[in-house]
C-alpha cells in the first residue's frame, strides 16, 4: 500500500486539469503541470537542470583565458558521455 492505506493502484481525476493521478505500487504519477503555491514545478525543475548540468559558454573569457576553453570542452566531452550513458539506462529499463 502506498501511503501507509492506499490500495496498490489508485486513480483519481482531476476536475478542470484534464489530468489524473495514479498511483501503483511505489509510484506516484500525474498526467498534468503541477503547481505548489503558484509554482510550476517542473519548469522550476528544467531551470535547475540547466543551470546544473551545463555550464554557459563565455567567449570573451575563453579568449582571455585560452585554458578555459580547454576546460570547457573537456566538459562537455564529460556530460556527453553522461548523456549517452543515461539514455543507455533508458533503454534497458
């Protein structure tokens, strides 16, 4: 049971959303946005990700700092990898 009393597959609809919410042994799904306190948490979520995952590119400092450039693309020679390794993990999922 999920939540300590729910049955293992739940679903319930959503009036006005379009959306539902499931729920099936450990795994909780919704079919619509969710918000928090006017909050779209996902795009919230794709902000951080993009924030966290790659790093903007600044040419002017890289013409400075020709090492930076260096760096940067051994960066993104790293999170390609991490990429294709998650995508692999997809996969056989």
């Amino acid at each position: 049971m999920l939540f300590g009393g729910m049955p293992s597959l739940m679903t319930t609809m959503i009036d006005n959303t379009k959306g539902h919410i499931t729920s099936k042994d450990n795994m909780l799904s919704i079919s619509t946005n969710l918000e928090v306190k006017g909050r779209n948490i996902l795009q919230e979520l794709d902000e951080i990700k993009h924030h966290m995952l790659l790093l903007p590119r600044d040419q002017e400092l890289e013409e400075k700092y020709p090492e930076l450039k260096e760096a940067y693309d051994a960066y993104l020679e790293l999170y390609r990898g991490v990429q294709i390794a998650r995508k692999m993990m997809e996969v056989n999922e």
